[in-house]
C-alpha cells in the first residue's frame, strides 16, 4: 500500500480532465520525489516498483507514463530516485524550450498559422517566435467540449500575439487560408502515428489536401518504443447536451504520412520516404 | 415597392439562421404565390421582376434561388403565376421523395452511415430505408454551433432510426467506423464543388482517407448552372463564446473528386474520370 500522499497524486492524476502527457508526466514525476521523501530501503525499492504499476495504470498506452517509468528504476537509495525524478522534470522542461527554439525557426513573417485544441508545447514555439521579432498570426479551434481553444487564446492574447478563434467544423475551410500548422501529440505510436486531441486527424488531412505543411511538436519521451497505433487505448469521456448523450473520444489517430514532421528536442523527425 | 405581406416573407427569408437552400426556395415559391393573390396585370409582371431581384438578394449565389427566379418568368397573368410557384414547390416535393428512394437503394443492411449537420434530404433517405425494412444506425454531428444534429436526432428518435451522436471533431474518429456517408448540399457549383455546412468537406476528406463511399443528396434545383466554386459567397455569423469572438462561416466547399456521387431526383451523377 502507497503512503496517502502518494496515492492523493495519483487521485489527482486518474481524475484529470484536461490536461494531458506532458502534465500527467510531471505528476507522476512528483510521486516518486514525495515516495523518497518518506521510505527508503527495501520499502523505498518495493514502493517505487508499485507506484510504476500504478502510474501506468492512469494510462496504460500513454507512452509519457511508460517513459517515465522506465527512467525510474526500483532503487533503496531516497536520493538517488529524487535525483533521476528531478532530473526527468528539469529534462522535459528543457525539451519543450528548446522545441520552441526549434519550432520558431520555421516561421516565417506573414505566416498564418493554424492550430487545433491546447498543446503547450505549441505555445512555447509561438512565444519564441515572438521573442524573436516575427510577425505572424494564429488561427486556432474553440476545441468543444472543453474548450481548450479558448484557454490559449487568453495566453495568447496576454504575449500580445494576434489570433482569430473558430468552431471545430471550420478546420477545412480555414486550413485552404493557412501557410502553416502546429499541432501538440498526447502520444506518437512506435509506427509514427500521432495520437492527439481529436480533430487533429482532419486538420492533417485539410493541410495534406491544400499542401500547408503540420508539423506536430513532441517531447522525445511522449514517443512510445514498442505500441503501434492500434494497441492505443483511446479514453472516452461521454457528456451530455439538451438531454442526449453525446460520444467523446478525446483524441484521434494522425497517420505520419500526413505530419510534415514531428519536432523534438532533438531535432526535427521526418517520415520516412516510403509512406 | 413590394406589398407587405411579400416583403414580410422575404425579411423572413433574410432573417433564417438555421434552414437552408430547399427551406429558402419554398419560401421563394410562397412569396410569388402572395403576389399573385394580390396583383395582377403589369403591376404583376413588374412586381414579379422586383421580388426575383429581392429573392436573389437574400443569397446572390445559391443555386436554388437562382433556379426559383429563372423558373417564375414575369408574366401580366397572376393564374399562370401561381401556377408555377406551386409546381416548383410540387417538383421539390417530389424530388426529395425521389431522392429518397434512389438514396435508400444504397443502404445495405449492417450499414453504418455517417452524416454531418441536418439535411431533410438525406433524412427522406434514412425513411424511405427504413420503410424497406432496412437494419442500419446513423452516426450524426451534434454540429456546434447551432445543433442541428441535436434537431435530426429528435426526428430519428421519432421515426425509430437508431443512432450515435458525435462532437464535430470526432469526424474523422467516427468516419472509420462508419460503412457510408451522406450529406445535404445547400449548393453544388457548376464546376462540381458542394457547398454544405462547414465540415462537409472534413468529412469527405476521412471517408476518401478510408474508402468509405460519400454521397451528396440534393435536388437538382440545388446545381447552379453558372457559379464555381470560388464565385460562391459563404454567409459568416459571427457570434461569441466566453467573450471572445468565434469566427462562423456556414458553409464550406468539397471538391467534387471526394464525392462518390450526387444523388439527384434525375439519378446519381458521378464525378468526371479525370478528377
């Protein structure tokens, strides 16, 4: 059994709605460091090895979960399992900047740049953009139900970077009056699949048909080594609107045919040629 | 000047936020048919000419009002009038029928159709299948921001057509679970681009992705014989969400070559080859 403490991130990681990977990355993250402030010994090593099953068990196919996990191994030493968790935030902050970095360098002044639902790594390459004196625009989705479109707008609006908001169904036609687009990843499959907010699927087949070039912007640990796209479990959220239930997969399935690239810390990955 | 009862249909025209081409055609017809209760001689014809120039400013460039004017020539014979005005609304009548059943002949049992928005069209479809006996479910849109979809689930509700609702953004999730797609059309250019509410086109571009066939059913007084594509004027309404201002056009435009066919009163046309 977990220390409470413990088991209250873990509460608070199951019971999230919005937020995703990177976010569900860095709690767990947390969980280890608040584990080797209170065990050590055999109890710290058996503790980690538990709290691992649990972690993956948020989200069993979200491969920031198993990344973590994996970089986290069982260990009776407090200081060093703090050291590797600290290490994990401090290296995911480090890879979204420097994807920003990278992600800014492909704007060019004039640029209309289209974007679906909320990816803060998405926002970091538009905030670098705009440190470095370009002048674009951003056209990005209400993102219903929840409505993410409208918390970067409020982000947005605060660095001063113009934007226009549209409905979910306006993707195609906004898309043709685009010159670039960015999408965030909850989870890339082993065989190149982006798995994110649905609705991205379409905005990638809009931009492929109008020849707009996506890239999709990913921290190297939000790709997963061993699931392929279909072994994702894709969460489901029904709700309800004037008495009918309405069906909410979260995200859809973006094959890598139609991602002009996926930027990461590393670098920017392009599909291979025979796809 | 146009009498007031006329001009009242035409502000009632004007003011329709939901309801589309067939809708807005119908109301056309009424308003010829009230000028003729009420005029005659050369104060009709002249009349005539001056409710065709109003009815085609409602929208200068759908195809149904085009057709409806061209339909009523101005004449001193307030008879001969109405006449018309009541075949045309008889005509549609009949074709929607028709259309029905052509449609219906599609539906295979075990089918799964996807539709976008609410068309009385493709619902004339789902009906006439239904009568036939035929065994299928609907995946519809709840279309945001006006849930039009929520207002075709009420109708299938009441007819006993089992069905799904999905957000706007699931499309492309849903168009690969689904076996067939049917959509209305408010306008179809003479270069073979529909014009359907906005993500029509999201959900041609998934159905093409995936091999699943796309039909659009609609009057052949829906075809404009003059206009493209890029002639056409989408209608925007703005509106607000949050206090921030959310771009709205109606409509957008699918290209003919992800159209399996059109299903028309007369039959199906299909795209040319070389598409």
């Amino acid at each position: 059994m977990l220390p409470k403490d413990v088991q209250a991130i873990l509460e608070e990681m199951k019971a999230e709605k919005i937020r995703g990977a990177s976010y569900l990355a860095k709690k767990g993250a947390e969980a280890y460091i608040k584990l080797s402030d209170l065990l050590d010994g055999f109890e710290l090593s058996s503790a980690i090895e538990e709290l691992s099953r649990e972690i993956l068990n948020v989200n069993p196919t979200m491969a920031s979960l198993y990344n973590l996990t994996h970089f986290i191994k069982p260990s009776q030493d407090p200081e060093f399992v703090k050291a590797k968790a600290q290490e994990f935030i401090k290296l995911s902050e480090e890879a979204r900047k420097e994807i920003g970095n990278i992600g800014s360098e492909l704007i060019d002044d004039g640029d209309i740049i289209i974007t679906h639902s909320f990816s803060s790594t998405v926002l970091e390459i538009f905030k670098a953009a705009k440190v470095k004196g370009k002048m674009f625009r951003i056209i990005l989705t209400e993102s219903s139900p929840d409505y993410e479109g409208l918390a970067l707008a409020k982000e947005l609006k605060k660095i001063g970077i113009s934007f226009e908001i549209i409905t979910d169904a306006q993707i195609g036609f906004f898309a043709k009056k685009s010159t670039l687009a960015f999408v965030g990843a909850d989870n890339i499959t082993q065989d190149g699949c982006v798995i994110n907010k649905a609705g991205t699927y379409l905005l990638a087949l809009a931009c492929f048909d109008n020849g707009i070039p996506l890239y999709v912007a990913a921290e190297s640990f939000k790709i997963h080594p061993k699931l392929k796209a279909e072994e994702i479990e894709i969460v489901e959220r029904k709700f309800k609107r004037n008495h009918f239930l309405i069906r909410n997969f979260l995200f859809d399935v973006t094959p890598w045919r139609y991602v002009r690239g996926i930027i990461t810390e590393l670098g920017i990955l392009v599909p291979p040629k025979e796809l």
